[in-house]
C-alpha cells in the first residue's frame, strides 16, 4: 500500500536551492550596481518617469537585498517575493515597450544602459519562471 504522502525528493529540493541561489545572486548583482552607481541609476529611474527617482532606488536596492536574503534562508518564500517583484518590474516594462519610448532600464545600475525592449520581457520571464521553481521546489 502507497502512503498518501510523497516521497520527499532530495534531488528536486537541491535544483530548488540552486535556482534560488542563482536567483540570489541576481538580485544582489543588481542591488550591488545600483550601490555602485547611484548618480546613473537615479537618472536612469527619472527616464523612466518614475516618482522621486533617489528615493525609490533605495527603496528597489533595499528590497532586492532583503530578496536576496531571502532567497537564501527559505528558498519557497524568497521566490514568491521575488516573483512579486518581477512581476511588477515586467509589468511596468511591459507597458514601457508598447509605448515605444526609447528609455534604458539601468535594472542593473550603470551596468545596463540598453533601451528596455522585447529583450528585456524575455530576461525578465526567465527570472519569473526561476522565481516560481525557487518558491515550489
């Protein structure tokens, strides 16, 4: 007779964890070149027309630290804050390439002075589905 309980499964838990530390590790890449270049970042936030633009990258580094953390301490957790996260970065991405205004994202600090485009969805859709096998496995 099967239990009604599922075996639990080392090798799923273990490709969560390193998903949610690949993921980590993004969002700390992306906090740390914020840090790095705060001057470009905070201009890069005012093209986007976002309000207040030196307070909010605080706010963004201070969350993407904490999901970081997060992340790292309880992967299931970590992963629904960073799909939340994503989810309404992509979604104001999203609206910025259907305007079709040419404006960087500057997501990664000075690091990143693309123009947000259909690239950027892709990259962000990947991070998505790495946020959602982090916060189920």
């Amino acid at each position: 007779m099967q239990s009604p309980v599922p075996a639990y499964d080392a090798g799923v838990d273990l490709v969560g964890r390193i998903v949610a530390a690949v993921l980590a590790l993004v969002f700390a890449w992306a906090a740390g070149a914020k840090i790095a270049t705060p001057e470009e970042t905070a201009d890069g936030f005012a093209e986007l027309g976002l309000p207040r633009p030196a307070l909010l990258m605080r706010v963004i580094v201070g969350a993407e630290v904490i999901t970081a953390l997060v992340l790292l301490m309880a992967p299931e957790w970590g992963g629904i804050l960073a799909f939340a996260l994503l989810a309404g970065f992509t979604v104001y991405l999203a609206d910025l390439v259907r305007s079709g205004r040419p404006v960087t994202c500057r997501c990664f600090g000075g690091a990143n002075v693309e123009p947000v485009s259909s690239k950027s969805l892709l990259r962000n859709g990947v991070l998505l589905v790495m946020a959602v096998v982090a916060a189920t496995f």
